[in-house]
C-alpha cells in the first residue's frame, strides 16, 4: 500500500496547478477503490445501463463515446456518486461530470488489448502506475 501511495503522491504532485485534472484522476482512483476493483466498476457500469459507451471505451478499434454525468450518476446510483463528491468537497452534479469526463480514458488505457479481461486483477497501484504513464504526458 506504501508503493501505491508514494505513487499516487507523486502523480498528484505532477498534476501541479491543475486542480481539476488532479481532482478527476483521484474522483476516479477512490470510485475504483469504493468498487472493489476495475472489474467490478466495469460490471457496474453494464448492469447501469451503459454498455455501448463501456464498449467503446474498452474497444481497441472505437473511439471512447461520451457520456454526461447524468447517465453516469444514474448508471452507478446517486449514493455511490454523493459519497465521492462529498469526499472531494462538491455537489454530486459536479463530481459526476468530472468523472464522465476521466473514466472513459482510464477504461481505455486498462484495456489495451481491447478486452474487458484486461481489467481483471487491475488494481489501485495499476491505476497509478496508468496515471503516471498517460495522463500526465
């Protein structure tokens, strides 16, 4: 846990100024802890109701489809949303756009070979290690 912290430490730092960006990436880093896992966000996010988007997303083949923090929030339920947004000091409104906007490229980049099975075993230190990777190029 002490790897996955320095790293997380050290990603954050980099974001710098830019609040919003850290603010995403760590809204996303506690929404894949609060779910157990990448895995797990993943089935959510299909029993939800989006599975196109999440197709896509995962897709080797598909540019990532938007979605808007609605269908998000209504996709992971307004409590799984509150909880995170009262952790980052927001309403549920604001931290569901900022996480419509971030998920999509962590879904992307956890799944490089096109394959939900990708995110099988991915984990929290896996997730810094992406941040540190291709977020803050």
């Amino acid at each position: 846990m002490a790897l996955m912290d320095t790293l997380l430490n050290v990603a954050s730092q980099a974001l710098g100024g830019n609040s919003q960006q850290g603010s995403m990436v760590n809204m996303a880093i506690d929404l894949v802890r609060q779910q157990g896992g990448l895995g797990n966000l993943l089935s959510r996010l299909q029993q939800g109701g989006l599975g196109d988007a999440l197709s896509s997303w995962i897709s080797a083949d598909q540019d990532n489809m938007p979605v808007s923090g609605n269908q998000l929030q209504n996709a992971l339920g307004s409590d799984t949303i509150g909880q995170i947004a009262a952790k980052f000091g927001m309403d549920g409104q604001q931290a569901s756009d900022l996480l419509a906007q971030v998920l999509p490229k962590v879904i992307d980049t956890a799944t490089p070979n096109g394959t939900a099975q990708d995110a099988d075993g991915f984990g929290l230190d896996d997730l810094a290690s992406l941040v540190l990777k291709n977020f803050l190029k």
